[in-house]
C-alpha cells in the first residue's frame, strides 16, 4: 500500500466538483464502486491519473487529501456507475476490510473518501425546499439556491461500551449480522442525550443490564455510513441478561481468559476489549 496520507495544510479548496480539474502527473484517484474499493494490479486503492481517466468519463471528482510520498501529488476520490467494467488487472475489494487494516493513514483517507462521497450524492436538492444545491468555495458545505439552507458532511454520533463484572465482560452478536463476532454494546446518540446518558440507554434497553462508573476511553471515525464512535469502559451495576430480539441475537458474560471471536484492535470495539483484558491482568499481579 503507498504511504499516502491527508496533509491538513493542503485543505485550503478541499471539494472539487467540477470534472475540468488540472490532474497532474503525479497525482492518483481512489474510486468506489458502489462501496466497494477499486484496486490495482499492485492491490493498491491509489490508481494514477491515467488509470482513473478510463474508468470515470464524467463522473465527478472530490479532492480528499495530499501524499507527501510524491512531490505535488493530490488524492481524488470518485464513485463509478453501477456497471463499470473494470480492466482485468484491477479488482473490487470490500471497504471494511480495508478500514480494518493495520496502516497509519489508510482507514481515515478510505472512511473520507466514502463520507464525502455519500455527502456530494445526498445533497443535490434542498431538504426544506426542493430547491437546488450549490458548492460553496473554500469549505465543506452546499447552500440551496432557492432558500439559502446550508448542508454539511453529515456525521452521526454514536456510543459504544465494554462492561466489567470483575473477571468477565459483556459481548453480543447483534441481530442481522453475517459475522461470528461477539462485540461491545453500541448505538446511536438521541437528542438532547450527553454520551453517558446514550450508554446508559443502549446498554439496559439492548440487554436489560444497568451499569454505573461510566468512563472514556477513545474514538473512532467509522463511515458506514457517517458514525463517530465515541467509547467507553463502564462497570456493571445489576440486572439480569434479558436481550431485545431485534437488536441482539446473543449476549452472555465472557472471563477475560476466554473470549470469543471478536472484532480486532484496528476497530474501537476490539481496542475496547484490548484494554479490558489488559487491566483484568493488571489486577491478577
């Protein structure tokens, strides 16, 4: 993978919507398919200009970031029609394996492009009105033409929370999950709600548990489609496992020296499980 990563000071013009764009030499393009990845015969999402100008005719380009790998190179992203057919040296790959990936700077320019893109599409016409939308210069919004409504990135808080009981923890595998995992509890923040409230709420209407020592612990930007999750550690208070169906498939108390499939530490939920066995040690010194 190139070590491309996004430069803060290259944000000054950060949306390009117009496809009549100068694209230099060195500059490359990561495209989706839907929400799938495009990569190349080097299994690399970062394609060069000319690889990108085959595939995207007209489709419009977003700038998303700036490579100090290479002199002078901007990142472009761009989603291609359903039917693109692709060169037999490039390939699809699912975008949450590569948000998984060990790398520094590849999970937030990934989450990025896929925000961003979702943003651009989403925002054609006025919510209020109908109207149309246009790019305002110099920031990350549109301004309806007809009432002057403004329309940002949309980004969706959310909660996510281990829970200690002693030597144990509670995981769940949610309901409508293809995986095996077990993870920590998570869910939407509701107005008015601080986070602490949202654990709280999440954690007893999900598994009727209550809990109280309520702590942060990280953050994690996670684009499917727009969460910032916002984790927690917290401690078990009472109450008696009783699962809402239509929420959790399964949920039970796991000893540290025993877990079960989870999710790994490159998500918030496994680094949340991380420190939960790491102070589970600390207390057996």
């Amino acid at each position: 993978m190139s070590n491309s990563h996004i430069d803060k000071d290259q944000l000054e013009h950060p949306l390009r919507l117009s496809i009549q764009l100068h694209i230099g030499e060195t500059d490359c393009f990561v495209l989706f398919v839907r929400d799938q990845v495009v990569l190349n015969e080097s299994h690399s999402p970062f394609l060069s200009a000319d690889d990108a100008d085959a595939l995207m005719q007209d489709e419009p380009r977003l700038f998303i970031g700036h490579s100090k790998e290479k002199q002078s190179a901007n990142i472009y992203t761009c989603r291609l029609p359903e039917h693109t057919r692709l060169p037999d040296n490039m390939r699809l790959s699912n975008l949450r394996s590569l948000i998984l990936l060990e790398h520094k700077t590849l999970p937030k320019l990934l989450g990025r492009a896929r925000q961003l893109l979702d943003w651009h599409e989403n925002h054609k016409f006025c919510g209020r009105c109908g109207g149309t939308t246009e790019q305002v210069p110099q920031e990350y919004s549109f301004k309806c033409t007809s009432c002057s409504l403004y329309f940002y990135p949309r980004i969706s808080p959310c909660v996510i929370v281990l829970i200690k009981k002693g030597d144990q923890c509670l995981l769940a595998k949610g309901a409508h999950r293809t995986s095996n995992f077990y993870s920590t509890l998570a869910g939407f923040m509701e107005p008015g709600e601080t986070p602490e409230q949202a654990v709280k709420r999440e954690v007893w209407e999900e598994t009727g548990i209550k809990v109280k020592n309520i702590r942060y612990f990280s953050s994690q930007s996670w684009p499917f489609p727009s969460q910032l999750m916002l984790g927690y550690i917290a401690d078990y208070r009472d109450g008696e496992i009783t699962i809402n169906p239509d929420e959790i498939e399964d949920a039970q108390w796991f000893h540290f020296d025993e877990l079960p499939t989870h999710p790994p530490i490159t998500s918030i939920a496994g680094r949340l499980i991380e420190e939960g066995v790491r102070e589970y040690q600390r207390s057996q010194d």
